[in-house]
C-alpha cells in the first residue's frame, strides 16, 4: 500500500510518497542499504558543521534487535518488532567547545528527515517513533557520553495492513491530512 499526499503544489514525489507506515513484511535490509540510509542522513545541515547526530541499530534477526523492541512503549512494540531494521537516533546536546548547541535538536531531525527521504527513494517504508522508554533505553544501550536518544526509527519493507489490530488498522488505512498551508506559513 502506498500512501501519496494530495498536495497543492508540485512537491518531489518522494516527499509526497513518505509517509509513516506501521506493517512491514519483515523482510530483511541488506548493511549495504542501512548504511546507505545513515550517510543519506549524514549529508543533512547542521550547526557550525558540528553533524549532532549518531545512529544505533540492529537488524531483525540480529541478537540485539529484541532489546530495541523491548526499549519501546507496549503499544509500539505491537507492531514496530515486524520492521526489518530497528534505530535509535541520539542527539550530541553540546558543541566540541563544550557550550550548549541550542540546535542539535533540529539537526537531528534534518538528518531524519534525510534518513527518511532516502528510505523512500528505495522503497522503504518507515515510522519515527517517540514512544519508547528513556530510563530503559539508557539502560539497555551503551549511549555514548554527551548523547541523549530523541526517536526510535522502524524500517521495512511494506507489509499486510490488513494484519493489524486496531487502533492501528484505521490509522494506517486513514487518508493522509495535514494542516491548511495558510497556518503553517503565516504571510507577515
């Protein structure tokens, strides 16, 4: 199933094409390609070029990829443990020089965005997830000193719809919305 964005304007087709889909086939992504998605998201702007951003991830049928699971909200795991790839994207808070970087944040989210964009450019579908547990992240991963994780991404192939249980059927069956683009661009 392919989700397309009715939009207004011209936009790229792979921006109308990305949507975040929650049934995957579980079919495997090569390391070829999960590194492929990590430079896509390597190339994205940043502050001072200082790239605040790190990527961990375990493939499906690695040994690591349960704890990823595990590290999720019980309603996500519901349907994220069928992606063929499992991230987790940190966030560096502090510039090398030591001072808050008031921008990591956004930064991170631009290296998503381009994760994601390249994602569907192959194929791929993917779901940015917030729901996951911070103290057990922390726990069960080795985060990295000045690292803080921001989301958990879901990666795969597209899958049966059909086979999820509500409330995630409707939505991944939903049309696709969003705001009118008069409140989100505000002529002054």
């Amino acid at each position: 199933m392919e989700k397309i964005a009715d939009t207004k304007y011209p936009v790229q087709e792979v921006i109308r094409r990305r949507w975040s889909a929650r049934s995957f086939n579980g079919a495997a992504i090569s390391e070829a390609l999960a590194e492929q998605l990590i430079e896509a998201a390597s190339w994205a702007s940043s502050s001072m070029n200082e790239q605040p951003w790190m990527y961990l991830y375990a493939h499906r049928d690695s040994v690591n990829f349960k704890k990823f699971v595990d590290a999720l909200v019980p309603g996500n795991q519901i349907w994220a443990q069928y992606a063929s790839v499992l991230m987790i994207s940190l966030v560096k808070t502090h510039f090398e020089n030591g001072n808050t970087n008031r921008h990591a944040i956004h930064d991170v989210g631009a290296a998503n965005q381009n994760l994601m964009l390249e994602a569907t450019s192959q194929r791929i579908v993917g779901h940015v997830l917030g729901g996951f547990d911070m103290g057990k992240t922390k726990e069960l991963f080795d985060i990295p000193q000045g690292y803080e994780p921001v989301v958990f991404i879901a990666l795969g192939h597209p899958g049966d719809f059909s086979t999820l249980p509500e409330p995630f059927l409707s939505r991944e069956t939903a049309p696709r919305k969003r705001k009118p683009l008069n409140e989100v661009g505000v002529k002054l």
